[in-house]
C-alpha cells in the first residue's frame, strides 16, 4: 500500500487509483499499457514513499497511438478530468483535478515507448482496486531505477533525490537487478556501470537535491535520518557490487 503523509496525499493517490481502474476495465489500454515506476512499486510495496505520476511502458506501435490517445481521452473526459497539457507527439499527460490550488491538482501521465527488448514483464494484482495489471517485474524496475538518475540528468539536467532513494531502497531490501536492461540502455557492463554511476553520485548529488525532492514524499523522522547517510550508503551498496564482481 502506498504511504501518504497527509490528507492532499491521500486524494491524490485516490486519483491516481480512478484512472488505474479506468485504464483496466478498458479491453485496448489494458493491453497496450504496463504499469512501472515509483508508484506502480510503491502500490505492489516494493517501495515505502509516496509516489505522484503515472508510468507505463507502451507496447503498441507508432501507428496505435493515435487509437491509444482517443481511448485515454474518453477515460479522462469521463472521470471529469482536464487536459492541462499534453505531448504532440508521444504519450504524456498534465491532468487537472479539483480546484484548490493552495494544492497538488495536477496528475501527470507518461507512457514511453519503444519497449527495451530485455524488459520483462509480469501481472500483478492491485488490491485496493481488485484489478490486475501487466507490470515491470522487480528485476526490470531496479535496473531501471538504477539507470535513471543519470539519465534524468543528460535529458533535463536535473537530478531528483526520489531516485537516489529507490536505489538505496531496493538495494537495502535485497532486491535483484536486470543487467541486461542495464546493458541495454547504457552499453557498459554492470562493473563499469556502476563505476560510472559512483563518480557520479559522488560529483553531483547535494544535501539540497536530496531535501527538495525526497522531502515531502517519506515521513519526516525517516527523511531526517536519511538524508544524512542516503549518499555514502549508496555509495557503499555500489562499491560493495564492484567488489562483488572481482570475486
């Protein structure tokens, strides 16, 4: 179950469960969708932090998404949600909900897509919706979660401390990782990998990426604990792999 911290956090997250059951009960998107990312394992409980969009991967093609992007907008328009924004070209979503702007009232959506070939994919049950659906298994999100922070930062510039935190979070958890998908998306193996992701944790993660991201999405007495130790520790568990590897 995913952990709110405050009642705003609680309507969103029930937003966020509307449009999952609306995209379930529908017998195209529910095909063509897979659920992944922070709130897709926050829901399954493979993380602990509150988590605010919606990621899927698309396993349609190019010539699907305009048939894709018809069936969303009947789900949006019949759950009373506006279209804020929206990509021209691919599958992303800024939905208004509410109107208290004091607050979060914007979910957002995003379906990437091509697939990676090595992801792979399982169907997981939601229960506080009952509906199933086809989702990154653990392996595949980690390894995935594993990649992004770096590639967050070559796409925008930006680092987000949420994925510093998932990393440390799955690696503390005992979770296994996909090296093909890190193959895949960066064509190093993972020893240097790993290597690479080190100096750059080292290099461009501060105590301020850390707080204005991670803050508002764990409980304060966790977040002042971790946001102490959150860079070393995830520095350790990645040394800790490298050495593994020379074993």
């Amino acid at each position: 179950m995913m952990q709110t911290n405050n009642k705003y956090d609680n309507i969103h997250k029930a937003w966020l469960y509307r449009v999952l059951e609306a995209i379930s009960s529908d017998a195209y998107l529910s095909t063509v969708l897979y659920f992944k990312g922070g709130t897709c394992a926050s829901m399954l409980g493979w993380l602990d932090r509150f988590s605010v969009d919606l990621d899927f991967d698309y396993s349609g093609t190019s010539n699907d998404i305009s048939k894709t992007r018809e069936a969303l907008a009947v789900i949006f328009a019949d759950l009373g949600l506006s279209i804020k924004d929206s990509s021209k070209n691919g599958l992303q979503y800024f939905l208004k909900y509410g109107n208290n702007d004091n607050h979060r009232t914007i979910l957002k959506i995003d379906a990437s897509f091509p697939l990676f070939k090595s992801s792979q994919y399982a169907p997981q049950r939601f229960f506080e919706i009952d509906r199933v659906f086809i989702c990154q298994t653990k392996e595949t999100m980690f390894a995935h979660k594993l990649c992004a922070i770096m590639d967050r930062f070559e796409k925008t510039g930006h680092i987000a401390g949420r994925d510093l935190y998932d990393i440390h979070h799955f690696f503390m958890n005992g979770y296994d990782y996909d090296a093909d998908v890190i193959y895949e998306r960066t064509h190093l193996l993972v020893k240097e990998f790993f290597q690479k992701l080190i100096l750059f944790i080292e290099k461009n993660v501060t105590d301020q990426v850390i707080t204005e991201d991670l803050s508002s999405l764990i409980e304060l007495a966790k977040f002042k604990i971790l946001r102490k130790v959150l860079k070393r520790e995830v520095i350790k568990l990645l040394k800790d792999e490298v050495e593994s590897f020379k074993k």
